[in-house]
C-alpha cells in the first residue's frame, strides 16, 4: 500500500514572497495558504500537528506542510497566525482551498461532522 507524500516547504518565505509584501507576515500566511489546495502551518515538534498531518494523510490528501522551526522568519508568521485565530494556540493551522479552517479543534470538529470531504473535494484535494 503507497502513502500519500506530504509537500513540506523548507526554503526561506521570501522566495514565494514579493519584496514588497516582506513586511507583511499575515500577507505572507494569506498568499501561502491559497498556493495549495490543502496548506498546513505546522511546528515539526507539535504533537498536534503531527496528528493533523496524519489525519489528512490517512484520508489521501498530500497536504503543503510550512514548519515553521524551520524557518528563519516562522515565529512572524506564528504570530499572525495567533492573531488570525483570535487565540494562543497558534499551530496548526489549516487552510482548505486557500480559506482558513482553523487550528486543530476546528479541523476535528469538520471531521466528526462530516463537512471535512466536502470541503477538500471543493478544493480539489480529494476525488473520492
């Protein structure tokens, strides 16, 4: 049996970025997150996001995954994020056909309910 591959994005946010839109990190979050059908924001040591990425995985969506540690800008886009979200819990977050679903409760709860499917299949994410 194949896994999907998750797409993880390692090189500085500026190669994506006009120099213009630099100073802006939630620019950046908002323009990263409408490049992929499925984009996760992510800390490589997170638990939590450890279990997102599995969760999209195990329904055969290859998510784009920004880990954030390893970037040398992530704690700016971290910080939009947390003001995004309106919380402290910054990571994950979860972006669906370039909208904001939210952080790990939100993803869950859209799985539980059964509006997740919907949402990847309108993305594009998933054709089954």
């Amino acid at each position: 049996m194949s896994y999907p591959t998750m797409h993880y994005q390692t090189e500085p946010w500026s190669y994506y970025m006009p120099v213009r839109s630099m100073a802006d990190p939630l620019e950046r979050v908002v323009r990263l997150a409408s490049e992929s059908a499925v984009v996760i924001f992510s800390i490589s040591s997170c638990c939590m996001c450890h279990a997102v990425k599995r969760l999209f995985c195990g329904m055969g969506v290859n998510p784009t995954v920004y880990e954030l540690d390893h970037d040398p800008r992530g704690k700016e886009i971290e910080r939009a994020l947390i003001r995004l979200l309106g919380n402290s819990a910054a990571v994950p977050v979860v972006f669906i056909g370039g909208k904001l679903v939210g952080a790990m409760d939100r993803v869950m709860a859209s799985h539980i309910n059964g509006t997740l499917v919907p949402l990847l299949k309108e993305a594009g994410a998933l054709w089954l």
